[in-house]
C-alpha cells in the first residue's frame, strides 16, 4: 500500500529579506500537516535558524529549497542545502557549542533547532547538496490506566484488516501483554497507531471472531524501496496460539506477494513467529541496568528472487560479509576498498535515537569524516555516562563512504553482528558494542 502523503515546495534566494516567508511556510505547512501550533514552531524554529546561518555563511547566488510534508502522524521538513555550506558536527549527539567562542554561538542556534524535534537526519542530495530533515510528531493523549479485559478463547476466527477500533484495542493489548523490547513504543498510543495505520506507512493484520473479539495482530512497515521490518505476530492469551500466528503471517505474505518486496525481517520477533517460516539473521545481546541479559534475535525471510548487488567493504569486514551471504544464499558481488588518500570532509556526523525505556541508543552514520576514529570515541562515552549499556550502530553498505567507517568502527569497541538485506540504500550491518557489559 502506498502511504498517503501530501507535500508541500518553497524555493527562495538566500536572502535575508525572505526570513519571514521562510518563517510563514514552514508554520502554515505544519499547522496544516496537522501540528499543534506549539509544534510547528519547532518545525519554524529550525527553518529560521538554518536559513539564517546560510544567510551569512553560503554563497548567495544559491537558493534555499524547502519541502514540508505529512504523513498523518506527523510533519517533516526537509532542506536542501548547498554543499559544505555549515559545519556539520554542530548536529552531533555530543556537540557543546562554547558561549565564550562568538563563532561557536553561531552554531548555537542550529543544535536548539535540531535537538527540538522528534527526528533530525542529513543525506546527500542531488548535484553533492545537503538534505536536512526535520520531524515533528503529532501530540496524542497517553492512553488510560485501566487496562483492557483480556479477550476470551476465540473458537473460530478470522483474518483481515482492523478497523481505527480495533487498532485501539490492539494498541491496549498489545502493552498488556508484551514487554517493551518487543515492540515500538508508538504502538502503545492507540491514538497514533489508528493514524500511522492510517498512512499506509504501516499495515496490520488482525485475528477476530464474529463477536469482533481481537485475538491477534501483526503489524509491519516498508524500510526503503524492497524490504519490509515486520512487528509480531502478536498473541493475547489465546490457546491456539501457533495457529492464529501462522495464519497472521500467511496474511501478511500474502499482501507483499504482489509487491516489489525481496525481503521481510522480523527483529526483535515474538515467540509466535512461526517456525520453519523465516532464517535467523543473527541475535543481539541485550543488557538490563541490573546486570542481567537476553538474547534478541532477528529472522528473515526473502519474498522475491534478489537481482543481486555490488558491495564495496573494507577487508576487515570481508570475513564476515561473506559468511553472513552465504549462509543466507544471498546474491552479492564483494569487493574490498577502503581510504587511499582521496579527500574526505573532515568531521563525521551521526544520528542518534535514544530509547531510555530500554536503556538502548541507535547510531547511524550520516556524514564521513576524518574524525571518525574520536568521534565514535566520544559517543561511546557520552552514553555510557549516561547508563546507556546496549549501543547499536548500523552501517549502510549503500553509502559510498561506508568502507572508511569500519577500521574506526572495530578499534572503538563494536562487533558486527548481523545484516539487514536491503535494509537502505544496500544492506546494513549492524554493530554492537562491547562495552555492555561492564
């Protein structure tokens, strides 16, 4: 299913004069994306601020390219930048701007501006630009205390797609009855899963009898243009558990049977996914503040013939991306390469999403760098500090830098532990760290 977003374009010159039409599109687009007004002032917040540093520090013969859109749960605005137009460590997780450096305050504005909303990403656009996406989610009411009666046995049941209701209740069951490492903390605000849903970003299959009794759910999304993330199968308290979770996955392969889709990863899965159905990926070790731990593995299934692809590594990496291709019978061309000299920029950027619930941070790569070695290093112990044991990284194999991160990202502590096929612009691998345990 195609998701239903609705976009909005701007293009203005790098004039200072066009602050307050920079300023109106982005709050109008968010109010009319669905934002609060409190929220699309986050969104106003960045705009201004980036458009004001490219006032005085890019060539003004550039324009400012703007896109607002919406994806029913939320508004992102995107902007395309010139080239090496800022500096880009400013939206590192670890960057502290000094107030006595009257150069540092310049970039003062843009960390307020990107750490003031939900989601902050950088991409290479067209012609070498820059793509800075800010996301501001829409506010829902948290849902009641009370918890949901469980339902009763359903004797009969079958499987199509839920109602906003339904969802509702899904969302209830779903906290009541899995912990949260097994599922996204969005789909416990019944609110906001109706509308993610809604999208088409996400789809869901239910498990219901004639009394419109909810016995069981799977949820999944697209991740890029051929592989799908899968959440489930979830289960609430019935005794034909195995049965409901089969028939659950059967439906969702069904609907990706006529899509593109090469693959679908489950990852952390239920107990309910069905055996026999899927390859394990890999497994990653979860640590919990009290020192104990658990495994949480990853399975996948390919759903169409995979064409192949071209991978460049660096050769410390070879070892293991061959075994993890053979293992999975996965067509794909490895060739090492890593950095001989060629320029690079000089500071690495990446992306973090912290979830404190699970004590858990995800790194992600946005931007190469020569630092890349200390800035790793500095990440690792930010989050440490913070009492943040489990640390991911994922390395999309896509990005043409990708080989230069890995000798950096092996001396800094991380391990590869499994590959997500087509899980970016090419394969990811994900990296754990080590350090979880101490």
């Amino acid at each position: 299913m195609a998701s239903h977003k609705t976009s909005v374009r701007l293009s203005v010159p790098l004039d200072s004069a066009m602050a307050p039409l920079v300023a109106g599109f982005s709050e109008q687009a968010g109010i009319a994306l669905g934002l609060s007004r409190k929220n699309a002032l986050k969104l106003t917040l960045a705009s201004e601020e980036v458009f004001g540093y490219l006032t005085q520090h890019a060539q003004q013969d550039h324009n400012l390219e703007l896109e607002a859109a919406g994806g029913g749960y939320y508004a992102e605005l995107r902007l395309q930048v010139p080239p090496q137009a800022m500096d880009m460590t400013v939206f590192n997780l670890t960057a502290t701007p000094s107030l006595d450096d009257p150069e540092s305050l310049d970039d003062l504005g843009l960390l307020i501006a990107s750490r003031s909303v939900d989601r902050f990403t950088i991409a290479a656009g067209e012609s070498g630009d820059m793509v800075l996406s800010f996301r501001k989610e829409k506010d829902y009411p948290p849902p009641g205390d009370e918890a949901p009666a469980p339902p009763g046995e359903l004797a009969r049941f079958s499987v199509g797609a839920p109602s906003p209701q339904q969802i509702k209740l899904v969302s209830r069951l779903v906290s009541r009855f899995y912990p949260a490492h097994q599922h996204p903390q969005s789909f416990t605000v019944p609110g906001k899963l109706v509308d993610m849903i809604a999208s088409g970003e996400y789809q869901a299959v239910i498990a219901f009898d004639r009394d419109d009794q909810v016995g069981g759910c799977l949820i999944w999304r697209w991740r890029g243009d051929h592989s799908v993330q899968g959440y489930g199968p979830y289960i609430f308290g019935q005794p034909q558990a195995a049965d409901m979770a089969q028939a659950l996955v059967d439906a969702c392969l069904q609907k990706l049977a006529r899509t593109d889709a090469l693959g679908l990863v489950f990852g952390p899965a239920t107990e309910h996914l069905p055996p026999g159905y899927f390859e394990l990926l890999g497994e990653l070790v979860i640590h919990t503040p009290g020192g104990e731990t658990y495994q949480q593995p990853h399975y996948y299934r390919q759903l169409n013939e995979d064409p192949g692809d071209q991978i460049w590594t660096h050769p410390r990496l070879e070892r293991f991306l061959r075994d993890q291709y053979q293992r999975l019978f996965l067509p794909r061309r490895l060739s090492t390469t890593g950095q001989e000299g060629e320029s690079r920029p000089a500071h690495l950027v990446i992306g973090a999403k912290i979830n404190r619930e699970l004590h858990s941070v995800s790194l992600h790569p946005l931007w190469d760098g020569q630092d890349a070695g200390a800035c790793l290093a500095r990440h690792v112990k930010t989050l440490t500090e913070e009492g943040l044991p489990n640390i991911l990284l994922f390395l999309d194999l896509g990005l043409d830098w990708s080989s230069y991160l890995v000798p950096d990202i092996l001396d800094t502590g991380f391990s590869p532990r499994l590959v997500l096929p087509c899980g970016g612009q090419s394969d990811i691998v994900v990296f754990e760290h080590l350090g979880g345990a101490a």
